[in-house]
C-alpha cells in the first residue's frame, strides 16, 4: 500500500491506499475501505434436489484453502459501475460455480466484520439452478465447486476442516437460513 495521510470527506484520514483497498481513519479507529464497490453480494444457493452450492480456493492471507459460498463484489468492473446488487450476485454464481438461477431473493445484510472493514454483506437465496457451464471463476482464480446434500453439509464441512481447510464463519450463516427458508 502508498503511504498517504491526507484528508477525506466526512473527517475520513487516508493512511494508505492499494489497488484494491484503503486504509483509514476516522473518530481515532483504524479501519480498511474497498474504493469503488457498491455492495458485496453472497449466495446461498441451493439445488432443486436439496443440496448447497460451495466453493473452495486457495486465499493467500490465511495461506489456505478455504471453503466458502459464492460471492463477489458489485461496482469492481468499469463496465459494472452501475450493476445492482442482485444482478452482481447472478454473475459471480455463474462465474464462480457454473449455475444458473431461476429465482433470487435477498435474505438479510450486515457486517463480516465490523471491527476491521466497512464492508457490508448481502445474502442472497438462489433457487432454480441451472448448470450452464463448470465454473472455476474468472482469469486468477482457481475456483473449485461443491455440491453438498443440505442435511449433511455440516458434517461435511467438519470432515474438510480436519483435512486441513479453513471454514468461512459466514458458510453456517448461509447455511442457518437455508435451513429456515427450506422448513418455512
């Protein structure tokens, strides 16, 4: 990251910027912005026969491969400046998992974490999926995906972490209201 401490709108401090994060400071917090996103979009996507679309990938802060659901930013690309956030979660599920949805709702919204980032999270239920191709992600990424039966996905998951993968926290969020929208 450049080092630059200049101010911002709002009493915003910028202590550093990078390409793809910021660095701030605002009421004595230190804290990290994404410059340019509009929303973060995640997927809880579930297959007509039951079963939750997962994904895994190597993420080099935590030097692992973490498990994880589809998810992908909104306002990232040029051409995307304007994407809703809705749209924005439809690309990243057929970029990243090869699925298509017939249906989208959103589910709720808030922070991954509310200590560090400005970041704030929508999940979305995609129902009605289509596989219109294999995924993987797009150019840098390595994306594989899973397909995992709703009632075994937590024992399935624990059997991953004992093979050495990391469980993202916001999978069992994910998975908490599937459960709840599937029973309801």
């Amino acid at each position: 990251m450049e080092s630059s401490s200049r101010e911002a709108p709002c009493g915003l401090e910028v202590l550093a910027t990078g390409k793809h994060l910021r660095l701030v400071r605002r009421g004595g917090w230190e804290f990290v912005e994404r410059p340019g996103i509009t929303g973060i979009a995640i997927l809880v996507a579930l297959t007509n026969d039951g079963q939750i679309v997962l994904i895994e990938q190597y993420r080099e802060p935590v030097g692992a491969f973490v498990i994880e659901l589809p998810a992908g930013l909104a306002g990232d690309e040029t051409e995307g400046a304007h994407e809703p956030l809705a749209a924005a979660a439809l690309r990243e599920l057929q970029e990243e998992t090869g699925f298509a949805a017939g249906a989208i709702e959103e589910l709720f919204s808030g922070p991954p974490s509310a200590g560090l980032s400005s970041e704030i999270l929508t999940f979305f239920l995609a129902t009605d999926l289509t596989r219109t191709g294999s995924g993987g992600g797009v150019a840098g990424e390595a994306i594989t995906v899973h397909t995992v039966p709703l009632g075994s996905a937590v024992s399935w998951l624990m059997q991953r972490q004992s093979e050495g993968r990391l469980i993202d926290p916001k999978v069992l969020a994910g998975l908490l209201f599937a459960e709840v929208k599937c029973n309801s």
